[in-house]
C-alpha cells in the first residue's frame, strides 16, 4: 500500500511531461522553420526575418552535404510522429512538409547544386530579390 501511494505522489509532483504528437508536430515545425532561415538568409529576409541580413547562403560542398543530411533527419523525425490524434489542419501541414522534404532528399543524390547557374534560379538570383526587400 505504501509503495502504491509513493508511486502515486511520485506521478503527481513528477516534473516530467509526454508531450502529445501535435507538440512533437509543432516543435519539429519551429525547429524546421529556424533552421531554414538560418541557412538561406535571402529567404529569411523576404520573410521578415531580418537576423540574418548580413550574411549570404553556404553553397560550399560541405555545407551542401549538411543540408542533405538535415533534410533527412527532420523528414525521419516527421515520419516518426503519430499523425492518428493530430488535427485535419496539422495533418495538412505535416503531408506538405514531409511531400517538401522527400523530394528534397530524393533530388540530393544528384547533386543539383552543382549546376548553380540557371537562366532563372540559383544562389546568383536571389540578391536582386534581397535587395527589394531589405528595409
């Protein structure tokens, strides 16, 4: 009976929390959203995000290898959320982002990048945009 009722308190006044899938959904989303601005700066400042005005996108092998690998790694941790308790609305978003981050990680093995220079896209494209939107 004793080791019931310590049991018990310890579940009352225990610090821990499970968070639900839709927090698990959301967090994945912030984390995403961060790391995209952090990583295309043009982007982030057509967004509003105006931290990262004085830098530029790595477009270096390595980095381009890292951005690779992190594509993979939130498309896993999507793919590991259970979407059965979620809303129609967070199912919606979860199915674009999982659509956006598997066709990235499916066009990575070909090295896109390599061919940076297209008559209308590229790294080279976005400065003209950045300037427009800069405040």
């Amino acid at each position: 009976m004793i080791t019931r009722l310590i049991a018990l308190f310890m579940l009352i006044v225990s610090p821990v929390a499970y968070a639900a899938p839709a927090d698990d959904l959301n967090a994945l989303f912030e984390e995403y959203w961060a790391n995209e601005m952090a990583e295309n700066p043009f982007s982030a400042t057509s967004s509003g995000v105006y931290q990262y005005n004085d830098q530029v996108p790595s477009v270096a092998p390595d980095d381009q290898a890292r951005h690779a690998l992190e594509d993979a790694d939130f498309l896993a941790r999507l793919r590991s959320i259970d979407r059965s308790s979620l809303g129609a609305e967070d199912q919606l978003n979860a199915d674009l982002l999982e659509f956006i981050l598997k066709h990235r990680v499916a066009l990575a093995e070909f090295d896109g990048w390599r061919i940076p220079f297209l008559a209308d896209t590229g790294f080279h494209s976005g400065f003209g945009y950045v300037v427009s939107a800069t405040p």
